[in-house]
C-alpha cells in the first residue's frame, strides 16, 4: 500500500545525515553551507579541513552534483573504500553513471541502509541497474520488494513509470490518477507529471497554470502544446504556449521538437506558408536540425503545395541525404520525381524514378512506382511519334495508356485530340476538347482544353467566342504561365471585333492582376492601339510611351509601340501642328534602328516624308519620297529583297504623290516617269498607275 510520506531530494538525505555533526566545527558547517550553494570545490576545500567523517559525504556528494564521477570514484578508494552506507551508494551511483553496473549490482548486494532516505535512492539505484539490462519487470520487482513497499510519492511516481514499461497501462494510471487526485496536495514535480503521462487537457492546463520550476512548466506547456496543435479550433493556442516556451529556453529539452510540432501541425492543417516558415526557422535556430531528414521532407511537402518547385526538390534532396534507410531514400526520390512531373519536367522525373527502380528495387516505393514509369515510357512513345508527325500511331499509343491509367485519361483524351487535329479531322478534335472542357475531371486538363478552343476559335476569326473563351481560361487558371498571356489575346479579339473599349478594359484588368509582366506590357499595346482607333491620341502615347521604354520588353513590341507612338502623334498634328514635329522626330528616331527590316524601313521613310508634306517642307518631302521610298524600293526589288504589303502601299503612295505634285507643277514628264516605275512594279497599284499616265498624255503636254 501506498503510504503518505514523501520522499526528501538528495540534498536532503545529506542534511539529515549531516545533522547529527553539527556541533564538529565550523570547517564542515562552512562546507555544507557551500553544498547547499552549489560551490563545489569550495565545499570540498572546507570539508577536507575536517575531520569529521561527515566531511566525507560532503565531498563524495559535491562531486555527485558536479557529475565528476572518476573523481567521486578515486576519492572514495583513497579513503579505503569504507563501508559508510552514505559513501557505498554514492560509490555504487558512481559506477553506473561510468558503465560498471555489474561492479555496483555487486556492491549493493544483500546491503542493508539504516537510513530511510538512502535505502529508498539505493532501491532506485538497484532498479536503474535492472533497466539498463533492459529488464523493466524485474525493476518493478526491485521496487515493490523493498521493506517498505512504494510507500512515497517518488516511489509511487517511479514505479507508475516502471508498470507502462513493462505493458501494466492501466496500473499505471491508476497510479497517476491518484496522485493528480490529490491536487495541491501532491508535490509540483508529481502532479505536473502525472498529468503529462495521462495526456488530460484540463489536467494538463492546471499542472501549466500552477507550476513554478521551468522544469515542470515546460513538461506540461510542450505536451499541452501538443495536444492543442492537434485540433484546428485550438492550434494557434497551442502554437502560442509551445512558442513562449522555445523563447524562453531554446536550448532546453523539447524546444526543438515543440517547434517541429508546430511546423507539423501547420502542414496537416494546410497553412503551408506558416508550416514552410517554421520549419525553416528551426533550421534557423538549430542549424544541426538541417540534417534530419523529416523536417526536411516536411519543408519539401510544405513548399511543393505551394508550386515553390525548386526549393522543394532542394528540401526533398536534403531529406532523401539524411534519409537512414534504403526505404527513406527511395521515399524522398520519389518525392523529387513527384516535384518534377508537378513542374512540367516529366524526363527528369522519370529520370528520378527510374533511379529508385535501380537502386532501391526491393522497397515499397519502387513497387509502387513500377507501373507508373512503364505507362510513363509508354505516353513518351506516344509523344515522340506526335513530334514525328506520326498522328494515328500517337493517338493510339495515347488511348492505351488512358485504358490503363484512369488518372492519365484525361490528358490523354486531351493529347488524342490533338492527334486528331494533325489528322487534319478538325471537326472530330473539336467535338472532343469541347467534350473535355465541358466534362473533364482534371482541372489542369480542362483549363487546357479551354485555351486551345479559344486559340481555335480566333484562328478561325470567331471573335466574340475567341474573346470569351480566353478570358475564361484566365480565370479557370489565374497562376497559369499562360493565364496573363491569354488575357492579351482576349483584348486582342475585342480589338478585332471593333470593341475598343472592351480592349481597354481588359488590358487594365491585365495590369492589376500581373502588374509588371511581360504579358501586361504586351497588352498596353493594344491597349494604345485601341485608343488611337477611339481618337484618345494623348493617352495612347502615354501608354505606348511605358512599353517603348520598360525592361523586359521584347524587342519586336517595342519597335511596335515606337511605331504607335508616332502615328499617334502624327493623328494629332491636325489640330496642333507642333505635333507633327514630335512625329517626324518619333519616326526618324525610328528609322535609325538597325534592327528594322527592309520593309519596316521603308514605311518608316514614308511616314517621315508624309509629316515633312504636313509641315509644309514640300521640297524636302519630295525629296524623301523619291530617294528614301520609290527608289529604295526598286533598289531592294532589284536586288531580290522581299517587301510586305505595307511598305508596297508606302511606294504606291509615295509614287502617286511624286506624280501628283509634279503635274501640279507643269511637270507632266517627271509625273509619267514616275509612275512608270509603279507600273513596273509588283504592287496592286500597277494598274491604277497605267490608267494615270493614259490620262497624262491625252493632255498634250507630255513631251
């Protein structure tokens, strides 16, 4: 039975000892004193200037505290081994805090202590000597067999630990029930861990609430935390205490697992930015925690639902070092192949599974990856035939591995479809993507399928439905690559629709949502393109203007928004005539760019020429149409140099106006001469030329 004494420390088992010599001189009260204290040598500096027996335990107990057991051991055998009973346990707790439990087993054999205090550590003692045989019943036995039974809160609270080692849970219970029943009566130390042991939250808040020691305030506050951070409702709560506790002793038992608890709980309750920044400040505080391999796996999974692909494969990689086992490294390869596929790389990925096939064959995670990489080869067969141009072999090489793995089916569907439109059969594809877009359970799948029936639509300029479907896209799949980009197409079909404002409103819809993309920048273009068609020319250069200069900017878009630019500014010489001087400064500047091909040179000169006609610089333009337009024309014509339709128009105006102006002046030779070159010419305005010089010469004054 349990009796109701408690059991005094250590410490206290030396003061009762140690009072009965009291009246034996100052030298060992000063030595006590110094115990009690915690100065060591100066206890053992004071107590070796006694000579009372008592100065002994002194030292031996000085070095107990102090864990110098090698010195404890060579005091004690300098004294002659004595048979003291106080200087025989702290002989025996010597040796097994130094490995030779054998050697104290036998020193405390059939020994009987007179003291209660030490016959209740030397019983602790003895039943340490059986654990560390890993013999937890015959420490129980140790225990209940004592003269005194388990007659103390120490005792009781030992063999409660004792009885769950050897499978007696509900023993053990009993036992930590009963002591947490006696509430304020038990010790501190006792009910805090005795509320720990039986996992009770009203218990444990109690035993958090009333502890004074940081011992047991970290006991209980950590398995508290522990089972707040287990329910959503509570696991900020949880997350609080366990945290206080961490700041306050980082470096104590449980802080670092406290913080790994933490972590853990945000990935189960898929706060993956808050799991990712805590498992990344435990590696912060504790930089050796990089080498365990959990929290690594734990960061990887955080950051790879995040999409952060790269920083998982570096967290997985670092797990998969740390990894012990065969079977933990193939976990985390798999893992990075996982990661991979997720990011679009299916051959690194499969590269990454393969590996686990060839090195660790045996595990779990091979069996169950073996499938996945043979219909994996088999899909890379299939698309290695599409980008061959081998459409039919595809299309069935797809629909086999969508035979055998439902979860492909869906992108296999999709790649069928796209075998279809190879094919040429444009009306079955359709019919099928449409199918996936209205029906498809793979959300990636079906944004897809949305995308190419937009790209379709406006390929086959059905604007309205090309314009609704990109911005539906956007929308299915607003962290898409191609989200922002479709986006600018859907401004793109408004535009062609002749819905500027439309166009206008979903580029700035574009800025808000990726501000500073290349795709938004891509879209102010037809942003001032669409203003330039509603007249609004000062916005449009505004707008032109921040696309010419940004960085990023491909090069082609921003030679396009130069060109906007200036037209712009040209439109809006008819009202201010100073506008036109921005304009010819805007196409020279233009015109000075090596990267313009032949063409755009040549529609850059006839802009140049058409605003020096509007600033009344008629000599000057003259000269420009003639040098810089019609014979540089004929120039690169002659030369084989191909042109497009623009700069063919630009020589045709620019002819006409030549020929136009110098009949004006009487000049009707000059006039016929000119457009003798039109006529020669591979331009539509050929016959309109002929028809001109016919009427010339009927005037009479040809020659």
């Amino acid at each position: 039975m349990f009796c109701n004494s408690i059991a005094r420390s250590l410490v206290g088992a030396a003061v009762v000892v140690s009072a009965a010599f009291a009246a034996f001189g100052d030298e060992l009260a000063i030595a006590r004193e110094a115990l009690r204290d915690g100065l060591w040598e100066l206890a053992r500096a004071h107590a070796a200037k006694s000579e009372n027996p008592a100065a002994r335990v002194v030292v031996v107990e000085s070095f107990a505290r102090e864990g110098k057991w090698k010195e404890l051991l060579d005091a004690v055998e300098g004294w002659g081994n004595p048979e003291d009973e106080q200087l025989v346990y702290y002989r025996a707790l010597a040796l097994v805090e130094t490995g030779k439990t054998a050697q104290a087993s036998y020193l405390l054999a059939d020994r009987k202590f007179a003291n209660p205090a030490y016959a209740r550590l030397v019983t602790r003692l003895k039943a340490r000597i059986a654990m560390s045989e890993k013999d937890a019943a015959a420490a129980l036995k140790v225990v209940k067999e004592t003269p005194d039974g388990i007659c103390d809160e120490d005792s009781e609270m030992y063999a409660a630990g004792l009885m769950a080692a050897t499978g007696d849970r509900s023993g053990a219970e009993e036992i930590w029930r009963a002591v947490a029943a006696r509430g304020t009566n038990a010790s501190e130390r006792a009910f805090a861990a005795a509320s720990v042991f039986l996992g009770d939250e009203k218990l444990l808040r109690t035993a958090f609430d009333r502890s004074l020691s940081s011992e047991s305030k970290r006991s209980t506050g950590y398995a508290l935390g522990r089972l707040l951070l287990a329910k959503p409702d509570t696991l900020d709560e949880g997350a609080t205490i366990v945290r206080s506790l961490v700041r306050a002793a980082p470096d104590a038992p449980g802080a670092r697992d406290g913080l790994s608890g933490i972590a853990d709980a945000y990935l189960a309750a898929e706060r993956f930015d808050e799991a990712a920044a805590t498992y990344r400040e435990i590696f912060e505080t504790w930089p050796d925690a990089k080498n365990m391999s959990r929290l690594n796996d734990g960061l990887g999974w955080s950051l790879a639902k995040l999409k952060k692909h790269d920083e998982a494969l570096e967290a997985f990689v670092r797990a998969e070092e740390a990894a012990t086992t065969d079977a933990e490294r193939a976990m985390e390869i798999v893992k990075q192949g996982d990661v991979l596929a997720e990011a679009g790389k299916t051959d690194e990925s499969l590269t990454k599974y393969r590996a686990v096939l060839v090195k660790y064959p045996s595990t779990e995670s091979a069996s169950r990856i073996k499938d996945l990489v043979r219909l994996r080869d088999l899909e890379d067969r299939g698309r290695e035939l599409y980008r061959d141009y081998r459409f039919a072999e595809a299309q069935k090489v797809f629909r086999e591995v969508a035979e055998k793995d439902a979860s492909r089916k869906p992108r296999m569907d999709y790649l069928e479809a796209m075998c279809l439109y190879g094919q040429g059969l444009d009306d079955e594809a359709e019919k099928l993507v449409r199918r996936i877009a209205s029906e498809s359970s793979d959300a990636e799948t079906k944004s897809m399928a949305v995308l190419w029936l937009a790209k379709h639509a406006y390929n086959r300029d059905a604007w309205q439905e090309s314009r609704k479907l990109f911005a539906e896209y956007a929308a299915k799949a607003p962290d898409s690559p191609d989200a922002p980009e479709a986006l600018v197409w859907s401004a793109r079909a408004a535009f062609a629709e002749n819905d500027f404002q439309s166009a206008i409103q979903i580029v700035t819809r574009l800025a808000e949502k990726y501000p500073g993309s290349p795709a938004s920048l891509r879209g102010l273009l037809v942003q001032g393109e669409a203003l330039i068609e509603l007249a609004r020319f000062d916005e449009a250069v505004l707008v032109l203007e921040r696309v010419a200069i940004a960085d990023g900017v491909d090069e082609a878009d921003k030679l396009s928004a130069k060109f906007l630019s200036a037209d712009a500014r040209f439109a809006m010489g008819a009202d201010n005539p100073a506008r036109y001087q921005e304009a010819l400064e805007a196409y020279r500047g233009i015109r000075m760019d090596e990267s313009l091909s032949p063409s755009q040179r040549l529609s850059v000169s006839y802009k140049v020429a058409k605003t020096l006609e509007k600033l009344k610089r008629m000599d000057e333009a003259l000269e420009r149409y003639y040098t810089d337009v019609v014979l540089a024309y004929r120039m690169a014509r002659m030369h084989g140099v191909r042109m497009d339709d623009e700069a063919r128009a630009a020589f045709s105006r620019a002819a006409f106006t030549l020929a136009d102006e110098y009949e004006s002046r009487g000049r009707d030779f000059q006039a016929v001469h000119v457009l003798e070159l039109v006529v020669a010419s591979d331009v539509p305005a050929s016959v309109e030329a002929a028809k001109r010089i016919e009427r010339i010469k009927r005037k009479g004054n040809f020659l």
